[in-house]
C-alpha cells in the first residue's frame, strides 16, 4: 500500500501491547567466549499503544525519557522499509535503574505495538535482533524463560518457566545504568571462575527442564554469588540464610543491577511470612519492591 493510500485512510484505534520486567536473571555469565543470560520474566509489565496517523514521523509522549524508543523503531522502519507515521506512548510500573528490564519491557513493548499496528510480522529473532542494536536486553520477547545473548540478541535456548515459583523482590539501592557497566571486569571474574558459572548454568536448565524447583534455585542462587565478585550486595549472604530458614528456596540477583529475588514456591501464608521476617530484619536499610509470579516472556497484545 503506498504512502498516498495512508493518508486517505480513516485514522485506526491505537493498538496495545504489553511485555514483561524481570526480577534480574536465573544466570547471567560468560563461557568460553560468549556472554548470556537467562532472564526471569514476572508479572509487571509496560505496556505501550501505538496509534498510525497521517503526520511523517514519531510523535512520542516524554520523547525525552523514550530515546532508546525512538531510536529502535526508527532502526525497524529502516530495516524493514515500513512508513514511520505513528503515535507512541508508554507506561510502566518497572522501577528504573534497578536491573528489572524496565528498558527492556518499554522497547519490546514499543516495537511489538509498532510492527502490529503496521501489520509486520517478524520472527522473535529478527525482533531481538532490532532491540539489542539499540542497548543490551534481556529479550523479553521471547516465551518462556530465555537463555540469549543480551548483546546480540542470539537465542541459546529456551525453557517452559517454572511452576509456582515466585520471587519477593528487594531493592539494595543505587542505580546502574545498563550501559555503563563494566562488562569487562564482569568478564574477568566469569574467566576466573568459568567452571562455577558453567555448573550454575547447568544446574538452572537441569531444574529448568525437570520442572524442578531446588535445582532452579541452586543454579540462581550460585550466579548469584558469583555476581558478588562484580557488584557486591551487602544483605546477600545474611538475607539467604534468613529466608531459606523459613522455607524459601534460594536468591536470584539483577547482576547488573540492584534488586535480589527470593526465591520461593507459593503455599499459603509464606509470601507473608517472608516479608515480615525480612521487613523485621532489614527495617528501611532493604527497599521492597514486591511480590511476583515468575512467569512466561513474551509480548502479548492488550
């Protein structure tokens, strides 16, 4: 359909999509040459609507918080030689600069609504292909729990999530921005310790595949330790042994961020429990972020 055609359409209603945050990784490395993830998606989401008009050009709401927008639907309307008419908003309850894939989640969003409102369809490779040209992402894109390349958008393997887990979410404070951290020293420390994240990476899709929830959090918990090495959360050891006491199952980190997971499967009564012993324990030195499902990836139209 040509460009004139467009302009002599009725305007179309926006079209809504959502994709998922992350409570950090299951495992974040580098073995042999390759960095990866495998990212832990949970039920909070930005969600994004794109409206067509007939004006050439974005018009973003705040343009000024949503460059990386900006920038990565221009990359696919380059790359994909579709007209870049349309309208752009985004929401989002994902705190910022904490590692939950808050940036992730807004361009995934963004691009998911952007391709169904110009009628593309593109694979989920092609698709994190466009996000990673932009900045890392923890492709949250892809179903289920996604074992990628954050930097090139490769995916390495692919896992149903787990059933009943769920993560009561912290906050250490301070921010990191995604593109200042310091991927090489992060890379050091994995070449020194490549046999740990090897086995951790193991373990999580052993867990991952056998639907088995104590090996899941064996794999998280050893990464998260790792992560120690490179960017060190001081309530790490005394908040796993406080919560595996009450039942929990194991800690999961942002390893490039702020926020620890703990891990847990639901039973009445334990997400209460866990949040009272850490509140007790930590008092205001621990933020809470919240209590989620860890869940499948994927964007799905609102």
């Amino acid at each position: 359909m040509s460009t004139d055609a467009l302009h002599l359409e009725a305007p179309r209603a926006a079209v809504r999509v959502r994709a998922p945050g992350t409570c950090g990784e299951f495992v974040q490395g580098h073995i042999r040459g390759q960095d990866f993830l495998v990212n832990c998606p949970i039920d909070l989401y930005a969600h994004a609507a794109v409206t067509p008009h007939t004006r050439t050009g974005l018009a973003i709401e705040r343009p000024d918080q949503h460059l990386k927008i900006r920038d990565t639907l221009t990359l696919a309307a380059h790359e994909l030689m579709l007209p870049l008419q349309h309208a752009v908003s985004v929401e989002s309850r994902i705190p910022r600069g904490k590692g939950m894939a808050s940036s992730s989640a807004d361009i995934a969003a963004a691009l998911g609504a952007f391709l169904a409102a110009s009628d593309c369809n593109v694979s989920p490779l092609i698709f994190a292909k466009l996000l990673t040209e932009v900045e890392p992402s923890d492709c949250v894109h892809f179903n289920g729990i996604a074992h990628v390349n954050h930097l090139t958008g490769d995916l390495l393997g692919q896992h149903a999530p787990p059933t009943g887990m769920r993560a009561l979410i912290v906050d250490c404070g301070g921010e990191i921005d995604t593109l200042g951290f310091d991927r090489e020293r992060a890379r050091g420390v994995y070449r020194q310790h490549e046999e740990r994240i090897t086995h951790a990476l193991r373990t999580l899709e052993r867990g991952l595949r056998d639907d088995d929830a104590a090996a899941i959090a064996e794999g998280a918990t050893e990464s998260a330790r790792l992560s120690q090495f490179i960017h060190r959360k001081l309530p790490f050891e005394d908040l796993l042994a406080l919560v595996t006491g009450l039942g929990a199952i194991g800690v999961n980190c942002a390893h490039s961020g702020s926020v620890l997971g703990v891990l847990y499967l639901h039973e009445p009564g334990l997400g209460e429990r866990l949040l009272d012993a850490v509140t007790r324990r930590f008092g205001p030195s621990l933020g809470i972020v919240g209590d989620h499902a860890i869940i499948s990836g994927g964007c799905d139209a609102e």
